[in-house]
C-alpha cells in the first residue's frame, strides 16, 4: 500500500471513530428529524425553489429576484456536477454503512451507484452552500439566515450517519466555488441581455456611447 493510501486509511479510521461515536444515534427521533429537514438541500427542492425565485422574479418584474434565482439554479448545476464528479472518483462507505460492516472504506471510485458507498463528498452540503451564498451574494439582507441555513444543514449530516467531517468539507467548498463561478456566468448573461434590449430599443450601448467632448 503506498504511502498516499496509508494515510487516506488513516484518516478514514479516525473519521470513523470519531463520528460513529454520534452516528449511531442516528435513528433517535430528535437526530431523524433534523436529518429529515435537512432533505430540502436534496436535488429537486433546490432546483424547484430556484425555479420559483426567477418565476417570482419575472411575475413580479422584480429585476434582483430573477437574478437572485438564476444565479442559484446554475451555481447549484455547477456544484451538483462538481460533486458528481468526485464521487465517480472515490468509493467511500457512508458512517451508517460503516458502523453496520464494523470498519470504514474508501478507495478508488468504480463509479458504483450504490449510494451507501458514495459518501464522498457530501452533496447536500454542496448544493445547500451554493445555494445560500448565491442568495447571500444577490440579497445581502439574508445572507445571515441563508448561510445558518446551509450550516445547519452540513452539521446534521454528520449525527444522522450520512457524512464525515472531510465529506462536509470539501462539499462545503464545492459549493462556495460554484457560487464564485455562477456569479460570472449570471452577470456577463445579464449584461449580454442589456446590450440586446438597448439595441431593441435603438439605445446605445456602453460600447456604441460617444465619448463626452473634451472641454480645455
């Protein structure tokens, strides 16, 4: 075994004792609960709520909330594949799969489907924390509540036996980069959309304004 997959071992081992000390608590009611709350940063909720913020935005011809929506929709797109990625990549068993076969398991992704061993990284995290900071970055009035939020949430996939501390991790800083990354592709769309309309309209562009006349 070479030195890289000792310490991946080492490091699985250590995350495996230290969260199957909270993981096995998992089907308590208190902790099912909240790991059942937490399923709003599934797939399908985030990408409906996306849907019905630009649907919001465009009833109510509210420029911010449609903004606010699209860049939701694709930085949670940009973090749902970065993480579908990493997962083809790395089989690692989920903490409540580990604790029933008494020992941790990571190696090299085979591209299983079976989702009791592709704990790594964590997809809810990534899709919540792309979403909250999409939200933070557009409404900065709910960056607070958003960004708890999708604390909240990665917390509880650690107690409920869905994730490990490095599965959070990395899915927490997928979704913040897909955010940085959604926030360019939102505004270079938005601009390209203004130039459109102005050139609809016979309006110039900032690329077709004549320069203001020099005064000595």
């Amino acid at each position: 075994m070479g030195k890289k997959k000792q310490k991946a071992a080492r490091l699985a081992e250590a995350e495996h004792d230290l969260v199957g000390s909270v993981a096995k608590n998992a089907h308590e009611t208190p902790v099912a609960l909240v790991g059942g709350a937490s399923e709003i940063a599934d797939q399908p909720p985030l990408v409906a709520l996306s849907l019905a913020t630009i649907a919001a935005g465009a009833v109510l011809r509210h420029r911010t909330i449609a903004r606010t929506g699209a860049r939701m929709l694709v930085a949670h797109a940009i973090a749902t594949g970065a993480k579908s990625v990493f997962k083809h990549m790395v089989d690692r068993a989920r903490p409540s799969r580990a604790l029933q076969d008494g020992k941790a398991r990571v190696g090299s992704g085979r591209g299983s489907e079976d989702t009791d061993f592709n704990s790594f990284p964590s997809g809810h995290t990534a899709g919540a924390v792309s979403v909250a900071q999409a939200v933070a970055h557009t409404v900065p009035a709910l960056a607070l509540p958003a960004r708890s939020a999708a604390f909240a949430i990665a917390a509880v996939q650690l107690p409920r036996g869905a994730h490990y501390p490095s599965d959070v991790t990395v899915g927490a800083m997928l979704g913040w980069a897909a955010d940085r990354i959604a926030g360019v592709v939102v505004d270079a769309a938005e601009q390209a959309a203004d130039r459109v309309v102005a050139l609809a309209r016979g309006a110039p562009t900032p690329s077709t304004k004549q320069p203001a006349p020099h005064k000595s």
